[in-house]
C-alpha cells in the first residue's frame, strides 16, 4: 500500500514491520490505552502478532487501516489515525492514539482530519463513526472538531466494562 499523507506536523503512512517498536509504545503505555479496553502487549512477540493481524492485514484487505502518525521533524512514530472496518456495526471507523507526551498538542485533531479527507476522497465513503468510551471527554472534544455527532450507547466486545458511544459523521 502505497500512502503517504502530509499535514502541517504530520506524516501518516502505512505502518511496517519497522515500526514494531513504536506499535508496541501505543499498545503498552498504560496512559494511551486506558479507555480502549485492550490488555497491554505483553511482549514484542505479541505486538507483531496484532501488527501483522490489523493493520497490516487490513491494507492487504480492505485498501486501508490505522495509519503511523510520524513527527515531520524527526520521522518519529508517535500515535496513529486512520480507519477500520467494524464488523459488528458494519461500519468504517476512525481512530486514533498518540503518546501521552504529545497529547494537547492538537495532533489527534490534524490526523483526524487527514483521515477524513482519506476517507471522503479516496475511499469515496458517506459515513464514518467512531466508538469512544463515555469516561474520555478529550476524545469526544476531538470527534466534536472534526464534525462527528454523538449517536447512541453501544454494547462492543473488545471495550471491557466500559460504557461505550457510538459518533458518526456524514461525508458530503
């Protein structure tokens, strides 16, 4: 898969197995995944295993997925923004996360966008949600940025006790 979107700070490409230590910072830093219900990493050999599964895989699948978020200044890999197909909703669903030390900065709102041109424009897509624990206000205040609305509570399998919100947004 061959994309590579620039923003004012930004570089969202597909990830690679070169990033493996990057993808395994996002899934165990207990901060960036403390209301996405998944378990931490619980080694390297883990973290490959859920890269090579998503997003990898949905490149060769579906055209797309999350996206490494890179500094511009330094090509570090700090978070990830992009989409992915929800089985259980039958829907495309935008997502992001970056490392607690960039958090406030803006960036989530940057990729967010850049993901929703992605999505508008190459994907050709009318409709995008998102699906955010109730208890992550700075997420919400993100979706409300990008233009999503909220929509319903939902029950998701991967969110553990959580109280879960289904947003959406209309690309027009």
């Amino acid at each position: 898969m061959n994309v590579n979107i620039e923003t004012e700070r930004l570089r969202l490409r597909p990830f690679t197995e070169d990033d493996l230590d990057a993808f395994h910072r996002l899934g165990t830093d207990p901060d960036a995944i403390r209301y996405v219900g998944n378990t931490p990493f619980r080694s390297r050999e883990e973290a490959l295993e859920v890269l090579r599964a998503a997003p990898l895989a949905d490149y060769a699948t579906r055209g797309f997925g999350r996206f490494a978020c890179e500094w511009k200044e330094s090509g570090e890999v700090i978070g990830f923004s992009g989409l992915k197909y929800i089985p259980e909703f039958d829907e495309i669903e935008l997502g992001y996360r970056f490392l607690p030390a960039w958090w406030g900065k803006g960036l989530a709102t940057e990729a967010g966008h850049a993901s929703i041109a992605f999505a508008k424009a190459t994907l050709h897509l009318q409709r995008v949600i998102s699906l955010v624990d109730r208890e992550n206000v700075s997420a919400a205040k993100v979706l409300r940025k990008l233009g999503f609305a909220y929509e319903s509570d939902v029950e998701f399998h991967v969110r553990h006790g959580g109280h879960i919100e289904l947003w959406s947004r209309t690309l027009s």
